[in-house]
C-alpha cells in the first residue's frame, strides 16, 4: 500500500510581533491572505494529496482566506504552542504510522515549487526524513544584556555547519506523532518537528531550501515578501 503526503499547517498564533491588526497569517500579500498563498504553494505539488490547517477556536478569518482551494480542509485543533497545534493536527488528520506528514508554516508563502520538489525527492528514501534549510552565511554574535540593559557581544560563534531550518519539514506521520508526544510529556523546549525528532535521537536530513522561503516575522518583512512573490 502506497504511502500518502499530508501537509499540515499550524495556524493558530496571532504573530504579535508583525503587528497589524489581525492575526498575521491573514495580512494580505499581493491581495490574498498569506495563509492562502503558503496553501497554494503546498498545493503545487500533486504528490500532496491533502493540506490540513489548523486554527484556533473561534478563529473568524479562516474560511474567507481558503475558499474554493482544492485538497484543503480547515480544523480549529490549535493549541497554546506551535508544538501542541501540530500535535494536535497530526491525530485529527487520521494519517497512518506510515504515511509522510509536510509541516509548514503559514508565514512561509514563499516556498517554491523546485524547493517543495527537492525536499519531497530527498525524503522520500530517507528512513527518518528532513527540512529545508540553509546554511548560516553571516558572522553570527551570540549577546548578553549589560547592568544598564545595553545588548553587547557576549562572543563570536562558528558558523561552521550551522544551518537555518525552514519548512516544510518532513516525517513519517508514526515517528514524529510519537517525538512529539514524548517531548511535550517531558516538557521539551520543541520549536520545530525537527527538534523533536532530534530530542528522539533521531537525525533529520538537510535539504537545501531557499532565501525567498524566509518567515515573514517583522512589519518590514511584508514589504520584502511582496517584492520576492
């Protein structure tokens, strides 16, 4: 029995720090909510046979931003973490142990088909599966607060090796419903699937993503999404 692709995506946090005045998921990019535009990007592969987002309760925004898209379904599953959310979306999806799970964010609409492709291909054969990254091109300065609250360069670290993790990341939906429900348990620090997968010993594959694949976070990050789509 073949194995089905299911993208799920965490859509229940307010993204405080994009301000505006509504959650920023459903900021408009081009004209159409960015959850929409990061949907549809999943959507560009046909291997994906079902795209699953998960909102808060009483979210009231998500059924306009999704309407008439094709193989997606919304369910208010959310939780107090991102973690929580995608746990919560995994066991309402109904995916087999055995089936692939894509988790992306709904701040990411820039994904590219050749980067969703390439993940997708890479994983595939891969016994544990893996995530779009990119590897660190900058010095990076790790920071202390000073007695006067001033920031200021703790130490320099190597960069060497490290890598940004974006998403969609990618999981067996049996091995990553199982990290995450014994890292929660344990009260583990879990800021993407991979990190759970890792706190399971396990060893996530890194597929080389894209620059215009970022997380659109600050106000500043719309205007630069908008040049990139």
């Amino acid at each position: 029995m073949t194995a089905s692709l299911i993208a799920l995506v965490p859509a229940a946090g307010v993204g405080a720090r994009a301000g505006g005045d509504r959650p920023k998921q459903y900021r408009l990019l081009k004209g159409q909510p960015m959850l929409r535009l990061a949907v549809q990007a999943l959507l560009a592969d046909p291997r994906i046979a079902q795209v699953r987002v998960a909102v808060s309760e009483g979210d009231g925004w998500v059924d306009d931003a999704l309407r008439g898209l094709p193989r997606t379904v919304w369910r208010a599953c959310g939780g107090p973490t991102r973690a929580d959310t995608v746990a919560r979306a995994l066991a309402d999806s109904g995916a087999a142990d055995t089936d692939w799970v894509l988790v992306h964010d709904a701040a990411r609409p820039g994904l590219s088909e050749e980067a969703l492709a390439r993940l997708i291909d890479a994983c595939l054969p891969d016994p544990v599966g893996g995530l779009l990254a990119l590897p660190v091109p900058d010095t990076i300065k790790q920071a202390k607060t000073e007695p006067d609250d001033r920031e200021a360069v703790a130490r320099t670290v190597d960069r060497e090796g490290l890598w940004l993790a974006q998403t969609p990341q990618m999981f067996r939906a049996g091995m990553l419903r199982d990290a995450l429900a014994t890292a929660l348990a344990g009260g583990a620090a879990i800021t993407d699937e991979a990190s759970a997968m890792e706190a399971a010993g396990r060893m996530p594959r890194l597929v080389r993503g894209h620059a215009r694949n970022f997380k659109v976070t600050w106000p500043d990050d719309f205007d630069l999404m908008e040049k990139w789509l």
